[in-house]
C-alpha cells in the first residue's frame, strides 16, 4: 500500500500517483484535513501528468465536486496559469516575454475558493475551462466584489467564490455545516456549502459567499521593480481579507498578452506563484494577549523555528473562537505555517506532556472580568485604558490623522487627559509642549493636522466610532444615499437592507448609535461634516473625484487636485466640476453616473496638464478624451 504521506513521487506509476490524488482530494475537500502541503500536491498532480498526460483525473481537477443543476458552456474559456515557486522563476517567465525591462506588469491575489462565471443569468464553475456546473441555486448565498461595487449578484462577473476571513471570524463560528460541526477553514466552508443541494440551512443561519471579481485588486509595477517590491507586495496582499494560496502575474497590456497565445492548459501572458505553505513544528510556550479596538487577541510566543529561511517566534492565533477550535494548550506542539509566505499562523496542533490553558480571565490593563462575545474575548469597561488607546488610535486612522503614534497617544492620555477625539480637538501647540519630545515647529506642525482633520467626511466620523463591522468602505456604502444623520434614526431591519450590511451589523449600529449618542453628538458638534455620497457628493465648482486603478495612490492625486485649487470628492453627485477616470471608456457605477449627469471625464494625464482654477472657477476640459495607457485590464484568465 502507498504511503499517502511519504512518498516519491519518481518511483509511483500512474494508478498509484491516480490513488494518490484522489485520497488527497477527499482530505481537502470533503473532510477539511488536508495532510500535505499544496505545493507538496501539486507535485503529485504533476507527476501524473508526466506519467499519463491523457489521465481522465486530470480533467476532474479543474473543479471541486458541486450540487448542480446542469452543465454550462463558457462563453470564453477558463484557463488554467502554469505555476511558479520561487520569484526566480517568475522573473524568467516575464523577461521571456517581456518587450523591454520597464514593461508593466499586474501582481493580483490568486483567491483559494472556487473558480466561477456569472453572465449575468447563470453562475458556472470553471469545469474542465470550457464547460463548467450551473450552481445558480447558490446566488442568494452570495455577495459580489467588483471593482467600485460591493453588493447582490446582479451583474455579469468572473472570480473566486470564496469567504472572506473576516466574514469567517464573525459569523462561521455559530454555522452548523449539514450533520453538525463548525467549519475548520473558509476554502473548507466554501467547499461543504456549494456540494449541498439546499441551502434553506444556510440561508436561515447568516451564511455568506464572496465572488471576489479578478479585477478587484491589482498592484501596477515595472518588471525591472519587481524584485525589489516583491515582498511589500506579498505583504499588501497578505493583509488583504480574502484567502489566497499564491499570486498572480499578468502583463498589463491586453493586447499583447493575448497576442502570446496559449497552450492546451494555460495562457503565456500570465503566471501563478504559489505559496509553499512550508510547515515546522515546534513547541507553544505562552500566550500573549494583545488589545484591538474591540477585543483582546491572542499571539502565539513560540520556541524558536526556521521557517522559509526566517526564523519565527510569534504567530497569529486570531481569536478566542479558533483557540476552542484548535483545541490548543500551552505546552502543545503546534504547526506554524506563513499564510501568503509572509505572516505566520498556527494551524494545528497535538497535545504535549505538560498543558495549560492559554485563557485569561482578567483584562490585563484594568483587572476587569473579562467577557466571551461570539468568537472574541472582550474587556467590557469602558474605561480601560488599553481599549481607549486602541480605539482613539483607530479613530484616528479613520479620520486621516497620520503624525500620532501610539507612544505620544499613550503620553497624552496619561498627562493631558485626552480619551477621546474631542478631547484632541481642544489640545493647542502650548498642551504638547509640556509633554516633552516636541519642537516648537512639530508641536504646531501636529495641531495644524489635527485642524484640517475637523473638516471631515460623514462617513469618516461613522467609522471613528469603532463598531465591529463598520470600517471606512463599509461607512462610505452606507452614507452614499444618506446622511448620518438619517441614517440614525433607522431601524435595525431599515439598516439590514443595505448591501453588505445583514443583520448583526445592522443590530451593532443601533446599539452603538444608542450608547454613542451624547459622545456622538459632541463629536458632530466639533467637527464640519462634508456628506459622503448622494446628490449633494461633489457640491461646487471646484470639486473633482477619482475612479479606477491609477499609477499612484489615491492620496497623490487629491493632493494634485488641491494644488489645481480643486477639492476632492468621494463619489460622483450633482455639481462635481471633473471626474478622473483610468479609464474613460470602461465601466463603473462612478462613470455611468458622471455620464448621466453630464459631468466632465478626463484622463489622469489630462488632469495633470490642466493649470490651476482661475478666480472665476471655470473648468478648462480638454477638447478629445483619450485612454489612459497602462490601465488594468480585465484578462479573461487567472
């Protein structure tokens, strides 16, 4: 009998590499416990390959097994990539290719879900890439996440079906999955709800999938830049919300990489990285709990372990909820791997000699009785200093305050009394002088950030308040119609039928505006609110409002738009002066919006080679629209 673990590939023949597979299939899929590492599988796959290229297995490996209703035929095909390991091997691949060593090239995620087509009547698999399943009966399970747009699956679309991390910390851990149990993962998840043949169960427990679209995200760099950004890259997407098991590296330039053509599996103008996912064991020897703005998490102190040549000490437990699930101890040994080759995570564990719980039962900073709420470990005062810290920092960040670390933060709230953004409103260049550290110059250079910040836009002050689940993008989609002040007089089911919102978060902003609401007041009062959306985004002849994936950041541009004399804007109203797009021809809800309304698109050359607003506030719009070059193109691969 084959040795399902240890085994050689070179000496297997091609019905034990078959037996192989289809045992590792079963692990992964159906019970969640994979007991190799991918790359270790794709080894395995490959050498089928080699072995028997006409194996019947290998086409059955393009799509998970699913409940479906029928089989569909892909408009375009769904090409596999041919993969990489090592940033070696992708650099070869795109100076093969490339026309020149500043040719552009795209770094996106590749999601770890699901490959499937909406064409805006029936959602596929991938299938074999030219004909996949019809799952249309897992529509109302799922949202969409598309470039500008976050919400029902009501326009045509190709991605990753899969669940968000952050979706799988707050509403998996109470998901029973058909028989029983919670869900060990999100791709396991995703797999076990899309093989049901009803999802009544799922729908009337909260469950949800993501179409992550492949144009979602995609970083822009030149291929003699790459290796340099290569792991600031890996680390943007691994702080990303969505489960990946690589990256993938595209040619910007459409045309071109389809003029390279493909072969019988894979298109030559693109290529996979996959992550190693190498695994080490070694011993847990504590448990350090860090505060968050709403939770205390737990960080693993590890025994000292090489890892992809890095040697790691801490690594990421997330939360309360996946401590139970692992079963975990002090004294275990666990299995640290890197999640994207960058930030390291346990992911499971056997039972040491000696064990103790990695729980407290104590806020460490206030002595208060700690509390379990849902998957988190929470510190319910609320005056504890270290949650006050981590709020106000995180109020900060939502407001754009960038100059305040946590160190001065931590020296005004212990010496000038500042608990809350109110409280920094009313400091003066004279408060931080007495706490020492402060030039003059900086002193001023701070209150004078803190000013500007008082201007600020209703759905930055929506995501200051700190409720679990409202951060900046979500506050912007809530305020795009409404303002906050509407908005706070809405019912919980009122708020649930906002996209994206569902019931838990709507119930959180009605508790939270409740206890919130004298603070809340006094914030509104001390602040000059811009509204965020709606009719009235854009109001006034000198505003101007971005779209599309740009060579710079966002920020850059807006500064560019202050020095035109020109205010930034975040979505496209009655009244805006321009609209910059990437792309002037594509097709975005900004876009059609400004077309409907009348309103000026230019390209970004276009708006950097216009001269600052004269004293009458004209416009100056140029005479002929052209495509911005380098824009990100919507690749029919992956």
């Amino acid at each position: 009998m084959t040795d399902h673990i240890h085994f050689d590939t070179e000496r297997l023949s091609a019905a034990e590499l078959a037996e192989l597979v289809r045992y590792h299939n079963r692990r992964y899929w159906e019970l969640g416990e994979p007991e190799i590492s991918d790359a270790r599988y794709d080894e395995l796959v490959e050498a089928l390959r080699r072995a028997d290229p006409e194996h019947p297995l290998l086409e059955e490996l393009q799509s998970p097994a699913v409940a479906a209703e029928g089989k569909v035929r892909h408009s375009a095909p769904m090409l596999s990539l041919d993969k990489a390991y090592s940033l070696e091997a992708v650099t070869e691949w795109a100076r093969k290719f490339a026309r020149s060593p500043r040719e552009l090239l795209l770094v996106e995620p590749k999601y770890d879900g699901i490959s499937v087509n909406y064409d805006g009547r029936v959602l596929a698999t991938r299938g074999d890439g030219a004909v996949g399943e019809d799952v249309s009966g897992k529509i109302p399970l799922i949202e969409l996440e598309a470039p500008e747009y976050r919400g029902p699956l009501d326009r045509p679309a190709r991605g990753e079906l899969l669940i968000r991390r952050d979706d799988f910390a707050e509403l998996y851990s109470h998901i029973r999955k058909k028989g029983g149990g919670v869900y060990k993962n999100p791709r396991n998840a995703v797999a076990g709800i899309m093989g049901l043949k009803e999802i009544s169960a799922m729908l009337a427990q909260g469950a949800k999938l993501t179409l992550a679209d492949y144009r979602l995200v995609s970083f822009p760099v030149a291929l003699d830049e790459l290796a340099e950004r290569w792991e600031s890259l890996k680390l943007a997407l691994a702080e990303l919300p969505y489960p990946q098991d690589g990256i993938v590296i595209k040619f910007a330039d459409r045309e071109y990489a389809e003029s390279l053509g493909s072969t019988a599996h894979h298109p030559r103008g693109a290529i996979a990285y996959k992550f190693t996912n190498r695994r080490a064991e070694t011993t847990l020897l504590g448990v350090e709990w860090s505060f968050g703005k709403n939770c205390l998490t737990p960080v693993a102190q590890l025994a000292p372990v090489e890892l992809s040549g890095i040697t790691i000490r801490r690594a990421t437990l997330h939360n309360a909820q996946n401590l139970v699930d692992l079963g975990v101890m002090i004294g275990d040994f666990v299995t640290v791997e890197r999640a994207g080759d960058v930030i390291p995570y346990i992911a499971e564990c056997r039972p040491g000699a000696e064990r103790r719980t990695p729980f407290i039962t104590e806020c460490p900073s206030c002595g208060t009785k700690l509390e379990r709420r849902g998957p988190e470990l929470v510190c319910p005062s609320p005056a504890c200093p270290e949650t006050l810290l981590q709020r106000l920092l995180a109020a900060l960040k939502a407001l754009g305050i960038e100059r305040l670390g946590e160190p001065t933060l931590r020296k005004m709230m212990r010496e000038l009394g500042v608990l809350h953004l109110t409280d920094l409103f009313r400091l003066t260049a004279a408060d931080l002088l007495k706490l020492g550290g402060f030039a003059r110059k900086s002193a001023e250079n701070l209150i004078e950030e803190i000013r500007k910040a008082r201007r600020v836009e209703e759905f930055r002050v929506l995501a200051s308040l700190n409720i679990a689940g409202i951060g900046l993008n979500v506050a912007r989609g809530l305020l795009a119609e409404h303002s906050l002040a509407e908005l706070r007089t809405m019912s919980a089911a009122q708020l649930a039928a906002f996209d994206g919102i569902g019931p838990e978060r709507a119930s959180a902003l009605v508790r939270e505006f409740a206890r919130q609401r004298e603070y809340l007041d006094e914030l509104l009062a001390a602040v000059e609110t811009v509204r965020s959306g709606g009719e009235n985004a854009g109001e006034g002849a000198g505003s101007v409002c971005f779209t599309g994936k740009m060579p710079e950041k966002r920020s850059f541009y807006e500064e560019e738009a202050r020095k035109r004399g020109y205010r930034p804007a975040d979505a496209v109203g009655r009244g805006l002066a321009l609209l910059v797009a990437a792309d002037p021809d594509g097709a975005s809800t900004k876009l059609d919006r400004a077309r409907k309304l009348g309103i000026p698109i230019v390209t970004v050359e276009e708006f950097l080679a216009l001269p600052p607003r004269g004293a009458a506030g004209a416009v100056p719009v140029p005479e002929q629209e052209t495509a911005a070059p380098g824009t990100t193109p919507d690749l029919p691969f992956f």
